[in-house]
C-alpha cells in the first residue's frame, strides 16, 4: 500500500510538470532529452499484458532519428511484462523505472555498454551490479553472476518463487529493501566480503523470520539489525564487528549503542531510537563527547543519538558528516563557530527542524544537506501539515552569520518550503545572499545585527541590559543572545558586547 500511495504521489508531481518535445511512435511515447545529439527517453509504453516488450534502438520523428538512450519512471507500471528486451543505446534508468513492475524476462542487445543480462536477470555491463531479478521467473533457487559486487535497491523485491539464493563471494553491497517481502525465500547465503547492508534488505521473508532476536552480524563482519528488544535498553556490539551497516535500525528503544575498538565504520544513515554512543576508548577512529558520536579527534560530528528531542548545540567541531543528524527529531539546532562544513543530507529528514543557526566560519553545505519528505503542495504558515503519518514541518528560520554566502549545493533545502521561510543574514549581506542559490530562494532576506539583543534594532546599553536580565532569568531574549557565536548564551557574551560597544 505505501508503495502504490507513493507511487501516485509521484506520479501527480511528474503530470504538473510541463514535458517539452514529446512524440509517440508505434504505441511508445518518447521525451527528446538532447536534441544536439538526437536522444531521446521511453516515457509511456502501451501492451497488453504480459506482452514482450521490445525497446528500440532508434526511432524516427520529423525526419530525424532518435536513439532511444533512456527508460522513465513507471513505464511498466502494475502491468505484467514477458521479456523486456533492452535496444543498445540505452544508457540510463530513473529511479522508478521498474517501480511496481513485474517481468518474466531480460534480454540485453550484445551490443549495450551499460547493461547485460544474464539467464534472463538485468545487470549492468560486466555483471558488477544486479539491478532487477524478473519477479515472474519460476525458478526456485538462483546464483547471482560470480562478478556480483552489488545487489541494488530493490531488486529481488516481492519475488514468489525463489527459496534459496546464492550470492558470490566478492560481493560489497546489498542495498536497501534488496529481498523485501520474498515470501518463499527460506535460505540466503551471504558471501563474507559484504561490506554494507541497506534499510530492511531481508524484510518479511521466511529466512529474516527464522533469525534469533539479537544482533544480526553478516558478510564482513557487519552488525546489519538488531531483532527483538534489547536487555536494559543497552547494544552491545561484539569485539570484532568492523562496521555498522548504513541501514542498520532496531524498532525498540535504545538507551545506549555501545561501540568496541574494532568498529573502524558507522554508517548509519540515522541515529535510530539511540539516547547515546559509548566508544571503547582504544577505538582508533572514534569518540564521544556526551553521548554523541566524534571522530577519533573531535573534529567531525559523526551520529547524533536519534532519540534525542528538542534544541540542541553543536559541540565545537569543525565538520558536520553526511547523515550526522538524519531523522532526529530536534527542533532547532545550533552550530557554533569553528563549524566550516555540512555534509550530504546531514539533517535529512529532520521533520521537526524549524529553525537552524548557521555560525560565521561555515564555508559548505553539501547535496539536500537540509532534505524534507515530498508533501504537495507545500503548506502554508503555521509551516506545517497533515498527512495519513501525522505532520511534516518545514524550516521557518536560518539565521547564518556567514558574510560571504557558503558554497552550497543547490538542492541542500530541497523540499524544506524555503519560499515561506524567512533567512537572517549579517548587516550588509543581504544582497550577496539574494544573487547565490540556493539562498536566493527564501521568501524573506533580512538583516539584522547579531549583538542587538533586544531586537529593538539598534546596538547600545539597553542590549547589555537585556542580556544581563536574560542570563538571570534564564529565557531566551528577544533578539540574539548568543553575541559571540559560540552557540551558548553565557557571561562571555556580555564581555563580547562591551567590546562591541567600546570600538
């Protein structure tokens, strides 16, 4: 059912769209993606049932001939197809382009470089990569290609008829959601070069069911899951596990992950049900300061315990990591200064999120560092709004101290309703901010003084007022308290704003 909502989701996105020099040939819609070289992409393809599906090399239109170098999304949606045969321009697929779709059959022209097939299942050239296994196919028990070193998103999903399969040895990846929901596949054998596991990649199969509630370790030494529920709320990760898996979760609450020297890799893409990170102190890559997970060195913030709520300060580190705080539920978050880079989607999926405090030395924010989930339309003030999971809240306010704008990647608050939002940037920045993307998006520029505490708009003894009178009551001033950028409100703003006030 999540798969068919999203799915209409998507697709009432993809028709608002406007879809430029498109043209059907022979029950086949195609979208010309470079006219300059004359390619073009499958868009819709209309068969019966179960119909072999050919998928050309060329096609012609207006006395022009195209190659058909790319497959769409949801081009063989919900309808059953025998064999697919794959023409030899084909370089690309979307990402949902075998959304919900069923096949008997691959066949690959010989004459492809990206793409192969082997015994009927979809791979890339050489095999390295296994992208679609044809839910249709009746064998009961398969061998992945011995040059497999990725099983990719998705690929074995809903199959009915497999019960046992072999993966060679060699392989590095099984990615997200790679066996979900095989109802028959009963054994699984798991080579021990595997390096990384995806989000729920055995879910709802037989063998997944048959697995002891515990710690799940496989491949290469990776803690993958954690079944059950944890006695005392406390993980324990065995001496000699070297990594925790990018889709590694456990549905109970967890008062304490604790981490062994031997753990040299945390790839979590979210700190899970997690209150804090302990780390054997010989551990050579990692540390902890308060229960959050560093670097050996403090320098980076690693995981932020995901069960964490609220407004939170950053420790003084100098990077934020990919995924550092993805799915928290924090409120607000402070970065202080010292802070110069954000990673990829750092704060991905943080639906709590409405306000962020971006310190002076930042100088990068990576790819959909600030991602929300897709909502349509985005909502109006009070930022938030009600869907069949509850509410989705969007980013009110980025005040960033920065000058100069950080080189941002242009979809870093892809999805956050940055139009509606307000970004406060220094005196005198304003302009610089409105000319840079993906800053040039909010709806509101303003700037404002970072010492002008009592948001009266100017800076002078009423401000040290306020702030002595915030400091002893405890409350959050009305303008910015936080003077020196150090991400508290203390004593040593009140020593900042004197200075400030005698240059």
């Amino acid at each position: 059912m999540k798969r068919l909502i999203l799915f209409l989701l998507l697709t009432v996105c993809a028709a608002m769209s406007h879809v430029s020099h498109a043209f059907e040939v022979d029950g086949k819609s195609y979208e010309i993606i470079n006219e300059s070289e004359k390619c073009v992409k499958l868009t819709r393809c209309s068969y019966s049932m179960y119909d072999d599906v050919t998928i050309p090399d060329e096609v012609s239109f207006n006395d022009e001939v195209y190659k058909v170098t790319a497959i769409g999304d949801f081009v063989f949606y919900v309808r059953p197809v025998g064999t697919l045969t794959i023409g030899k321009n084909v370089a690309s697929f979307d990402g949902y382009a075998f959304y919900v779709a069923t096949f008997k059959h691959f066949e690959v022209s010989p004459e492809n470089a990206w793409f192969a097939s082997l015994d009927g299942v979809l791979y890339t050239s050489g095999y390295k990569r296994l992208i679609h296994y044809p839910a249709l196919k009746e064998d009961k028990v398969f061998t992945a290609a011995a040059a497999t070193e990725e099983i990719m998103r998705e690929a074995f999903v809903e199959v009915p008829n497999l019960e046992k399969v072999i993966l060679p040895e060699g392989l590095k990846i099984i990615a997200d959601d790679a066996f979900l929901d095989c109802s028959h596949l009963a054994e699984i054998i798991i080579p021990s070069t595997v390096e990384d596991f995806g989000y729920n990649p055995f879910f709802w199969t037989p063998w997944y069911k048959s697995l002891p509630d515990g710690p799940l370790y496989g491949g290469n030494h990776v803690l993958w899951f954690y079944k059950g529920t944890p006695e005392g709320g406390v993980i324990d990760v065995a001496e000699g596990c070297l990594s925790v898996a990018t889709g590694f979760e456990c549905y109970s609450k967890v008062e304490t992950m604790r981490l062994p020297k031997s753990v040299t890799k945390v790839n979590m893409r979210s700190g899970n049900n997690l209150m804090y990170f302990e780390v054997d102190p010989e551990n050579p890559v990692y540390s902890t300061f308060e229960g959050m997970l560093l670097s050996k060195d403090g320098s980076r913030m690693e995981r932020f315990p995901g069960g964490r709520t609220g407004q939170f300060v950053v420790p003084e580190v100098r990077a934020i990591a990919p995924y550092a705080f993805a799915q928290s539920a924090l409120s607000r978050v402070t970065l202080p200064k010292g802070v110069e880079s954000i990673g990829d989607r750092a704060f991905y999926y943080c639906r709590d999120l409405s306000r962020i405090d971006l310190p002076a030395t930042l100088t990068s924010i990576g790819e959909k560092a600030f991602e929300m989930p897709i909502v349509t339309p985005l909502p109006a003030a009070p930022r938030r709004v009600r869907s069949s999971n509850g509410y989705y809240y969007y980013i009110n306010d980025v005040y960033c101290r920065a000058v100069t704008p950080p080189v941002t990647a242009t979809n870093a608050f892809y999805n956050c309703g940055t139009s509606g939002a307000t970004l406060h940037v220094p005196v005198g920045s304003a302009e610089a901010y409105r000319a840079a993307a993906p800053w040039d998006g909010f709806g509101k520029i303003v700037e404002i003084d970072f010492a002008d505490v009592d948001g009266d708009g100017v800076v002078n003894g009423a401000d040290v007022t306020a702030l002595y009178g915030a400091l002893l009551d405890g409350v959050e001033p009305a303008g910015i308290g936080d003077v020196d950028g150090d991400g508290v409100v203390s004593g040593a703003d009140i020593t900042a704003l004197y200075n400030r006030l005698l240059q």
